[in-house]
C-alpha cells in the first residue's frame, strides 16, 4: 500500500500539473506561444510524476496502481507530442492518444471508487476522477474538431483541472 503521504503528495503534484496545463491552454490569457508551451509542458510532467507518486508498486491487478500507470503513460505521450520535433498530424494524434489514456486510468479509478463504501472522500475520488475522464475526453475530441477545437480543450483541461483538485482533496479527507 503506498504510504498516505505518498498518495497526498502524489495527488497534489497531478492537481497542480493539471492546473498549469490548464493555465498553458487558455487562449483568454494572452499568454505568449513559448509561455503556453512551457506551462503544458511542466503540468503534463507534474501529472506523470503525481501519478507515478501514487503507484505502490507496478502491477496489473492492483486496479488503483494500474489506473495510475496508464494515467502517467498518458502524460508521457502528450510530453512526447510537446517535446519530438514531429508534424502536426503526429503530434495531433499523439496528443489524442495520451488523453484516451489519461481518460482511461481515470475511468478505472472511477469504477473502483464507486464498488467502495459511501464516504465524503470516496464521493470526492469518484466525481473527481469522473471530471477528470469528461475532461480528458473532451481534450481528445478537440483535436479531431476543426471549429472551436481550442474551445473545447480549455473547457476539458479546466474540467480536468477541478476534477484532479478534488480527488487531491479526497486524499486529504480519507
């Protein structure tokens, strides 16, 4: 079992990685092109690394270790979309790719939070980890759209974003 600090350090470091990517992909900001890069860069490898925090140990039986690894491997692939020197169809789909992940592993800590019993820091995990795979799922689907595509990422990573602070939160409350 990771240690409870462990799990609390793990999900604030994701919480805050999620923000500033969210910050890095608000166009509303006028932040310069590099800024924004920058700032989605630090916050998908913040999240890799909160999520990898909260792995006891690499398997795949341990469902709540599981969803962590494929949520960090999902960060791994939109660093690697951020950082290879890759066309823009590449980087499109990687960029997809890495949030199907990030909604999949949200989407097993959902299913897991919701086979345990009713408590306010399992209600915070589920809707968080469930804000999470909307928005995810919404940051995969804007790079298939061809109108309001920038709209509807920055809706998702905020989604995300509030749902990465509750569950941060849930970790405080068990």
């Amino acid at each position: 079992m990771v240690a409870k600090e462990q799990q609390q350090l793990g999900g604030w470091v994701q919480a805050a990685g999620t923000v500033f990517a969210a910050i890095g992909s608000t166009p509303a900001l006028k932040l310069p092109a590099e800024c924004q890069d920058n700032l989605q860069l630090i916050g998908n490898v913040m999240q890799a690394t909160g999520n990898a925090l909260q792995v006891d140990e690499i398997s795949i039986t341990d469902m709540d270790s599981l969803a962590n690894e494929i949520q960090a491997a999902g960060n791994i692939t939109e660093v690697a979309a951020l950082q290879l020197h890759i066309d823009e169809a590449l980087q499109n789909q990687l960029n997809t790719q890495g949030n199907v992940l990030q909604a999949l592993g949200g989407s097993i800590s959902f299913m897991q939070a919701r086979q345990q019993a009713m408590s306010i820091d399992i209600i915070y995990n589920g809707y968080g980890n469930l804000l999470q795979v909307i928005g995810n799922s919404l940051q995969a689907l804007s790079s298939q759209l061809k109108q309001q595509a920038e709209s509807v990422n920055t809706i998702g990573n905020w989604i995300q974003a509030i749902g990465a602070i509750m569950t941060a939160l849930a970790n405080e409350l068990d």
